[in-house]
C-alpha cells in the first residue's frame, strides 16, 4: 500500500516521465551548469545557492576588505533586502518601498521607481527577453503582480495582476489583496508565486500560481490544500475542505533552472497551534513539494510533520547540490527545518538521501485534537538545534528572580521534548516557532559539498487559551462540540531582553553532505551587552543574517546581536575579518563583480529581531559595501 505521508514520484507522474526520470537518474546527472558568478536574483539566483565562485577576495586578502560605499535607505523599517546586479545595474528596495537603480560600483544612484505602496522586503526578481529588448523588474505591489522597466523604474503598462482572480471557487474570503515578502521566481518566461494565508480557522488556501511574465496570464495553479477527490485530500475533513488553509510557502523557494523542478517548501495548516476541526496530515502542509515548473504538476513531495500544532513551517530555499555517496553520485535537495533536522532527497526521485524514521511523539490532551501519533526523524544528519530544554539550560545571565520564574514555568508545564503537543496548561516547545532556522539562513558549496546553517536557540511556552472571538459556526471540518482555542506567542523573553535559554544564542553549523557529518557547530557572533562585560562566544540572539560561501573557501554572516559583518574560513569557521557596524545587520549579502573588482553588498538599519536591553541607539538605515583596497 502506498504510505501517503511520502508519496515518490511513482505515485504521481505519468510512465513515459517515470521512465526518463530513472534512467537520468541511473545514467546521467544533471550538469549544474548554474550561474555561479552573477547574482541577478534572490539569493544569487533562482537555484539559491547563496554561493559565489568569484575568488578576488580570498583568506589571504580578506583582511584588506574595506567599506568602497554606502547607500542611504532612508527613514523607516530597517533594509532585509538582498539586492541584485543585472547587465551592470544594482537594484535595491528604500525604506520609502521605492526601487531604487545604483552604480555598482560607486553606490551613485541613477533612479527612483515611480512605484507606490508595499513591495516584498526581501527581494526582487529580473527577467529580459532573449533580444535584451524587453527588461523587466517583477515583484508584488500591494497584492498585486506589477513590474517597471528595469532601465527606467516605470511601470510596465497593463500589467497588473490580482492574486486572488486564480484562486480555486468556494474559499474563504479574502478582502485585502494577498501580500507577501516572498519574492517569488522566474523561470524561463514564467514568474511563480507563492500565495501568502489568511489569519483564522477559515483561511484562503496559499497556492502556488504561475503566470505568463509578459502578459500576467495564469498558467498554472496548485492547490497546497487538495480539492476534494484531489491526492491528498484524505488527508483532510471533507465538510469545509474549501474553507481549509494557511499551508503557504511564505519565506522562500527555489527552481532548478536546469530540470524544470521548483521545490517548495510549506507552512502548517490554519490553525497554527490547534487542529481539532482538520483531522488527519494535512497535505501538503510542512512538506517539500517538487512541482514540474512548466505545468505545475506535482512530481514527488515528503511531509516534514504530520498535523502541525507546532508553527514547524519550512521557511528556509532548499539547496541543491551533487553528492558521492558509497560512491554514487547522486543529486540531492536539501532543506534545514525550523526544528532543528536536515532533510535530503534525490531530487529526481524524492528518495531520502539517508533513512528518515516515523518514530511514537507525546500525543495532545488538548480537547478535541487528535495528534498524529507519529513524527518523521532523519536518522541521519545530526540535528543543528537543540531539541529539549530543561532546568540545566536555563539562562544564568537572567536575574535570580527571572531564572526561578523559568524554572517554576519548567516545573509546571508539559515538557516532553522535541513535539510535546500545546497544552491548556502550557508546553514547552523546543526548538520554538522561530527557528531553528528561518528565512535566508543556509548555504552551500556546491563544489565541496557543504551545506551551512545559520540556527537561533528560542524556546517558546504553547499556552491554548479558549478562543471567544472566532464564531465556530464559521470554522471548516468542525463538530457541534468544537471549542476553538488560541495561542498567544510567548517567547520567553526576560527582563533583560534575552532569551529563557543558555548561550549560544544561536549556532553556525557547517556539514559535510558526502558523509552528513557536521564539520563544526561554533556560536554565531556575540550578545553586544555581554560582550561589553567580557563575555564572548555566546552567539547573537536570533540572527537573520544570512551566510554566503565562496569558491575561495570563504563564508561571509553578519549577526545582528553585536552588530557585526564577519568573513570566516568556511572549511574552519574561524573568523577572518569583521567590520563592526553601527546597526544590526538582517538578511543575506550580495556578493558581485564590476570591472574586475569584487564587491559584497549588506543591508543594515535597526536593532535587529528581539534584541537585547543595552545596546545604543542605531545608526541609520543603509547598504554598506566593501572590497579590496582599489587597485
């Protein structure tokens, strides 16, 4: 019988696509002939590699890097953008939410777009027809999908698409235009995105569509809640299956240019923290999905958690690579998880690249819930994150009134480790709903096969409080006895703004994915009020900055707790250059060349994600750019 949690590619693809797909996989592997040296996309480009093989600057020179330039953002929320340079242009994101055209460079600006309203924070995408005639910036604007002449910032005329026109009949109501700072991607002619999910128990399901990039028309859409009689639809109650959703890809995701597959990895279903109305899995939420990019039909996908009550979304682009394994090559998507595990797949096939186990988990006494009574575990590799957390881990740098008041917390909520099920009483969640890892936070090296994460150490306390607001008649798949409850985020923070949990805050962790064994697991920068007492190796609280390697063997991170841009020896993790900053750091370098020179591109603004009591006020929002020395 046919295990629906880890459904291959035989379960869904046509014979003739079953049969080229094995006999790629047995007699020639993908060539990976990706764009390693520009980085005209998210994350370098569309297969997410946060890789460089430009190799000016090296850990010989990389002590000389210094600041070339800097480019004001403007007033308002601190930059996470990852800027981009096509045929000679960069283009960033202000803090007006203008696309703002720069000299790569010298940082002159050339132009201001004419856009107005809110653009996705984190990125941008470009795409030019094959004669160079037709330049386009893609992105969504207030909900809606528009594009500028990239040699402009115009709007690109009619063009303008409403997310929600795609949309499949009968879902829940959706009165604002459907906004998210996931990028999206081009492929080819197409641009696919994700669908962001409404709040509630009745929520608009967070498709994934595609859409013609020069005329905006719809060429495919899937449903990551299945209609009723489609795959995965047992997964589901049927009454108000229409009505079921969240599942959204709302971070990021990644295509492989070369094979047509773009690799999606989900959220949880709505509720986050209570699914009494949505018994069963939940396809396709918490998976990976492979989707042929051309048609949107699905080729294999692998469920991370089963029936999520743990906000356990996979917020981090899966990464592609070629691994030798027993001495096979094989080509392998792998993806970090919010709870802390390493996932990798074939991804041809979907097949686990070591065993991954369904392993008996603490089951729910919540009224109405049905826990699944099991949970996926990679037997291989190592977890990155802490798992469990108990009264030898608590935080010794809290005050004693604030260290006995997690210890009482400790003695009296559930506590069972990794999957310890929210609770009326209060659970203890471990890693919490913020990572482990989160948007933009790994990398590899495709040419050594390293695979590099950047994790936070936040344990949360899942309190399930009776839900007064929502009227139940109005929830999908519940019974005349269903009570709906809420979750407040409760993050543990103390007095003194750190987390409940012992330093490291937060952790770089590098693998070897030939073997799956992890080369270093170090702490990630420092807390900037500790460090002013002399207390080091202590790793920033809850970084998001995002790490890129490079073909000269180094991995550039900047960590938002002290403030700090670091170049490091990726075989090593020893630091080899750091550039202190007056503000945090958050979201992932653009590593480019122009004229010969190689450059590094950071945003910085702001304090940074739950920071720490002490520290100064912040510098100014802007781009800060470094290279060697000019020649």
């Amino acid at each position: 019988m046919l295990d629906r949690r880890r459904a291959s590619l035989i379960a869904t693809a046509p014979l003739a696509f079953i049969l080229a797909v094995t006999a790629q996989a047995q007699e020639a592997l993908p060539a990976e002939d990706f764009d390693y040296v520009g980085w005209d996309a998210y994350l370098g480009g569309s297969d997410s590699a946060q890789y460089s093989a430009l190799d000016q600057i090296t850990p010989a020179n990389v002590g000389q890097l210094q600041v070339a330039w800097e480019y004001p953002a403007g007033e308002g929320t601190a930059p996470q953008f990852n800027p981009i340079v096509a045929n000679g242009t960069m283009y960033l994101l202000t803090a007006a939410g203008q696309i703002a055209a720069l000299d790569p460079a010298t940082g002159r600006e050339l132009w201001k777009s004419e856009t107005t309203g809110r653009i996705s924070a984190r990125g941008i995408n470009y795409w030019q027809s094959d004669d160079g005639a037709d330049r386009r910036l893609v992105f969504l604007n207030d909900g809606l999908l528009r594009a500028i002449d990239a040699r402009t910032g115009k709007y690109i005329p009619n063009f303008s698409v409403d997310l929600r026109d795609a949309l499949p009949a009968g879902h829940a109501d959706t009165p604002r235009p459907l906004m998210t700072n996931n990028p999206g991607r081009v492929f080819e002619d197409t641009f696919i995105q994700s669908l962001p999910a409404g709040g509630g128990y009745a929520s608009h399901p967070a498709n994934i569509q595609a859409y013609d990039i020069r005329t905006g028309a719809v060429k495919w859409s899937f449903n990551v809640v299945p209609r009723v009689g489609e795959f995965g639809s047992e997964t589901w109650p049927q009454q108000g299956l229409e009505r079921q959703g969240g599942v959204h890809n709302w971070s990021e995701f990644t295509v492989d240019p070369e094979l047509g597959i773009a690799f999606i990895p989900t959220g949880t279903a709505r509720s986050d923290f209570y699914g009494g109305n949505r018994a069963g899995d939940n396809l396709f939420g918490n998976s990976i999905v492979a989707l042929d990019a051309r048609t949107g039909r699905r080729l294999w996908h692998f469920q991370t958690v089963h029936h999520d009550l743990w906000d356990y979304d996979l917020p981090n682009a899966p990464k592609l690579m070629t691994i030798t394994k027993e001495g096979k090559r094989i080509p392998i998507v792998v993806v970090a998880a919010k709870h802390g595990f390493v996932f990798a797949f074939n991804r041809l096939t979907g097949e686990p690249v070591w065993p991954i186990e369904e392993r008996p988990v603490p089951q729910s006494d919540a009224p109405g819930e049905r826990t699944s009574p099991t949970q996926p575990f990679p037997t291989w590799p190592l977890p990155f994150a802490r798992q469990d957390f108990r009264e030898a881990d608590i935080n010794p740098h809290l005050t004693p009134e604030d260290q006995e008041k997690v210890r009482q917390v400790l003695r009296t909520a559930r506590n069972e480790g990794i999957f310890t099920p929210p609770s009326v009483q209060g659970s203890i969640s471990m890693p919490g709903h913020n990572g482990g890892v989160n948007w933009g936070g790994s990398a590899v090296d495709p040419l050594r096969q390293r695979f590099f994460v950047v994790s936070r150490e936040i344990p949360v306390l899942n309190t399930l409080i009776p839900d007064e607001r929502t009227d139940k008649t109005t929830v999908p798949g519940a019974g005349p006895d269903f009570t709906p409850f809420n979750t407040p985020y409760n993050f543990m923070m103390q007095s003194n703004g750190m987390a409940a949990m012992k330093p490291p805050f937060s952790f770089l962790t590098a693998y070897d994915m030939n073997s799956g064994n992890i080369l270093y697991r170090i702490a990630n920068g420092d807390s900037y009020v500790l460090a002013q007492q002399g207390i080091t190796g202590t790793g920033s609280q809850a970084p998001r900055g995002g790490p890129v390697a490079t073909a000269s063997g180094l991995l550039f991170v900047g960590t938002a707790g002290d403030r700090t841009f670091r170049a490091r020896d990726a075989a090593t993790g020893r630091v080899l250059w750091e550039h202190v900053l007056d503000a945090a750091t958050e979201g992932v370098p653009a590593v480019y060349e122009i004229g010969g020179r190689q450059f590094i591109t950071i945003p910085v603004g702001g304090q940074g994600l739950f920071p720490q009591q002490g520290a100064p006020e912040p510098g100014p929002n802007r781009y800060v750019t470094f290279a060697l020395p000019a020649r």
